[in-house]
C-alpha cells in the first residue's frame, strides 16, 4: 500500500548537483521536507541558496549544510542537529549520492601519475565507506524508523571497465556490498536498504571523466528510450519506492537506466 510522503525526512548526502539535487526536489514537490549535505566552494553557495528556497516554497522544511560528508566530525556535529530538526519524525530516506574520487588510471609509466594508496583511500572512503559510517550514527540517534529507506548511487562501472575509472569502480563494488549487509542486519527492525544503478547520466561528476564523451555516445545510441537517463528519472524511484512502508525489496541493484545495460 502507498503512504503519503507528506512531512517525512529525506536526508540527502550531495544535495547540492546532480542526482541529489533531483531526489531534493522531488522530494519536496511530494510534500516531504529535506536535510542536504553538500561540499561546496563559496562561489555556488548562491546557487545553493536558492535551491534551498525552491524547495520551501514547496510548503515543507529544507536545511542545507556545506560540510564534508565523509569527515567523522561532520557526522559528529550534524547527526545531533538533523536528530533536533526532525523529532518524533525520524528520517524516511538516507540517499548516499556522494561522487568525489580520483580519475586516474593504475598503471603509468611516470608514477606520478598513477594512482596512489592515499588516492585509492579517499575515493573509497568518500564513495563507499562513509555510507556505513552514516548508516551506523543516523542509527544510532534513532533517527531510522521502521519503514525507512537508505539507497545509496552506484554505476555500470560494478562490473564495467573504462581507462580511468578503477578506483571509482572498486568503490561502486564496495558500496554495493555495503548496501546488501546493510540489507541484512536492518530487516529485523524493517529498513530496507538498496543500490539505485543509474544509466548514463549527463551530472558534473560524469563530465569529470576524461572518457565521457564515449560513453555518452555509446549510451545515447544504445538506450531503448532513445535518450540518457536523467536525474529527474532516479529521484522519481527514489520518490516511488519510499512511499511504502514495506522493506521487503532490500539488498538489491536497481537499474534506473530505461534498459540501458540490455543493450550497452
């Protein structure tokens, strides 16, 4: 059965581009109120403000907060805050749409330009890790309720190569199997928890792979649909499959690609 999305929580980790952004919006146009983390220069914080209040303008609540979201102390200072901003509440939906990671490839003849372990760190850490480390203290504050939902960004890069994409790819694989044990030891209390794996999307963190223009190419050739997914494609799943309270879709790798990957 369907519920009502009206002034449920949805906290958004890369609120402020991209697939993030849509989910935010989208969110707020179903009546729903949200808390958006993102990490931003002082030059889009404009932009910033002024999605913050098209989201208000919706009728419900949206507090943003330019932080880093894969620091200990960003968690250590936000849970507390996002715990007083939605009460009795709790948060409906944990989006983890973070996408910062080093593009390089791992092998080089200069290794100056191959990939570091500091450079692998960050980027799994940032891409994969960090999603635990929410999961564990959004849990622990109590904030998850039964019927909540986390979905967290992956790619065709899980099973996919690309010339510069390794690390970005070990930490799609990682997320992935974070996302299913997350799956796991929250069903009893009724969260779910899953993968959305979008198609080919034209967002800021595509464009910073030095191979894009190829895979736009390949994908707006290939798709059944005849275009590129777009973000307003994933943030209306993640507006469907959150208005249920039931968690018995858990653990899995959703395509919101239009068939993409039948033909790819």
């Amino acid at each position: 059965m369907l519920t009502s999305l009206q002034g449920k929580w949805c906290l958004v980790l890369g609120a402020s581009s991209g697939m993030g952004e849509a989910t935010a919006r989208a969110w707020a146009r179903a009546g729903g109120n949200v808390l958006g983390v993102h990490f931003d220069t002082a030059e889009r914080q404009e932009k910033v403000a002024v999605l913050q209040e098209e989201l208000r303008s919706q009728g419900g609540q949206a507090h943003f907060f330019n932080a880093n979201a894969a620091s200990a102390d960003t968690r250590a200072e936000l849970v507390p805050a996002f715990a007083e901003l939605v009460g009795d509440a709790g948060i409906r939906v944990l989006m983890h749409s973070l996408a910062f990671g080093s593009l390089v490839p791992f092998i080089a003849e200069d290794k100056r330009k191959a990939f570091t372990p500091r450079q692998m760190d960050m980027t799994l850490n940032v891409m994969a890790h960090s999603l635990v480390y929410w999961t564990q203290d959004v849990h622990r504050a109590g904030l998850l309720r039964r019927g909540a939902k986390i979905f967290a960004m992956t790619s065709a890069g899980d099973e996919k190569v690309s010339p510069n994409y390794g690390g970005v790819s070990a930490a799609k694989c990682a997320l992935e199997s974070h996302v299913r044990q997350l799956a796991l030891e929250l069903a009893p209390e009724g969260i779910s928890a899953n993968s959305l794996r979008a198609g080919v999307t034209v967002t800021p963190s595509l464009e910073r792979i030095p191979e894009h223009e190829r895979l736009v190419e390949l994908a707006t050739r290939t798709n059944p649909h005849g275009r590129l997914t777009r973000c307003e494609d994933v943030a209306e799943a993640v507006v469907l499959l959150s208005s249920t309270d039931s968690s018995w879709i858990t653990g899995n790798v959703i395509g919101v690609d239009g068939g993409e990957a039948l033909t790819a």
